[in-house]
C-alpha cells in the first residue's frame, strides 16, 4: 500500500511537473511577443535566453522524475517531496503570472492617463490659437465701429447698420469667452481624476505580496485617518 502511495506521489508529481514546463514556456513566450510589439531594444535576445532558463531546469527536474519513478526504489518521503515540489514550483508560476497582470495592467493605465493628458494639451494649445485669431479681428472690428459711431455726420441708416455689427461683433466675442470659460473649467476637473488614477496606480504597486491594499486608520467616531497622520 506504501508503495502505491509512493509511485502515485512521484507519477503525479511528473505530471504536475509537466504542466508546469508547459506554463512557463507559455510565459516565457508570453513576454517575448510582448517585448517584440513594444519593440524593446538591443538587448531583447539576451533576456530572451533568461526566460527560458527556468523551463530548461524544470525539464531537468522532470527528468529526475521519470528516472526515479522508472528505475529508482523511492520511500514515502521521497515521494512526498517530489509531489511537494511539483505543487511549489505551480503556486509560484501562479504568483508571478499574477504580479506580470498586475504591472501590465499598470502600465496601460499610464498610458491611458498620458494620452487623455496629450489630447487635453492638444485641444488647449488648439484653443489658445483659435482665440487669438478670432479675438484680435473681433477687437479690431469693435474698435473701428466705436469710432466710425462717433462720427456725428453719419445718416441714420448707417448709425444703425454700424450698431448692429457692433452688436454681433461683441455677442461672437462673448460666444468665444464662453467657449474658453468651459474648457478653462474642464481640465481642472479632468487632472484631478487624473492624479487620483496615478496615486490608485501608485498604492497597487505598494501592496505587500498578499495583494491586499493597506487599511487605513480609523479614530473615534468611525471617521478616516490617513496612515502616519496625527489624530
């Protein structure tokens, strides 16, 4: 009965141990593609050969299996540690694929935020622009109707037509203020949304190995206290 229990431990140890080589050679590839869309550079060859090191020691380690499950006479407690040992090396495959998840996740936030950021400095200098170029015809044109209304010799017909485009000219400059007002307001709105995403991006690369935020202190009254703040 030992000895079934011994051979089934070391022959599912070997074909958990065969899992795991499938896993992190999946991985390794996994990063690679990824580094060569992202286009990383010179040394991608040689962090290449660093991922797959870990897969070439396990298959080493499978190997040892087959042989001491085909030829060797292995006791209860050899069993134990090679069963032991094939279910070690799959939690830690499981524990680093979740922390890679976690830093890509990250990263495309980063990259969200600097792109929204880019289109926001975008549409601003866009803005800045136009409201130069239509402000200073605008003021022209009120300038020049203001003196062209002083003119104490004008019929009333042209006072009139002079007014209204005084009128216009001022309702257009009022329309473009408002424009500006609004998204003069929008982007404040928009950086603190923006520092609130990077300090949550910041605080999750801060958690300690058991993936679980910092709690925060609570004081009397069950009102919120900021870590390392005096009451």
């Amino acid at each position: 009965m030992l000895d079934v229990l011994t051979y089934g431990m070391v022959y599912l140890g070997a074909a958990l141990m065969v899992y795991n080589v499938y896993c992190f050679f999946r991985f390794a590839r996994f990063i690679q593609n990824r580094e060569k869309r992202e286009g990383e550079g010179s040394e991608l060859h040689e962090r290449n050969g660093i991922l797959y090191v870990p897969t070439v020691l396990l298959v080493l380690f499978l190997i040892g299996y087959v042989l001491v499950g085909l030829f060797g006479n292995p006791d209860l407690l050899v069993g134990g540690i090679f069963f032991g040992g094939s279910i070690f090396v799959f939690i830690m495959y499981k524990l680093m694929e979740s922390v890679t998840q976690r830093v890509i996740r990250s990263e495309q936030a980063e990259a969200k935020l600097k792109a929204v950021e880019a289109s926001d400095q975008a549409k601003t200098d866009f803005l800045a622009t136009i409201s130069h170029e239509m402000r200073t015809p605008m003021n022209v044109i009120l300038g020049l109707d203001s003196m062209a209304l002083k003119d104490p010799d004008l019929s009333p017909e042209t006072r009139s037509q002079l007014e209204k485009i005084g009128h216009n000219a001022r309702h257009l400059l009022d329309l473009v203020n408002n424009v500006l007002d609004v998204h003069r307001a929008h982007p404040l709105a928009h950086l603190r949304r923006a520092s609130a995403a990077r300090w949550a991006i910041r605080r999750r690369r801060r958690r300690h190995p058991g993936g679980q935020a910092r709690p925060h202190c609570r004081g009397r009254g069950g009102q919120r206290r900021d870590r390392g703040r005096s009451a």
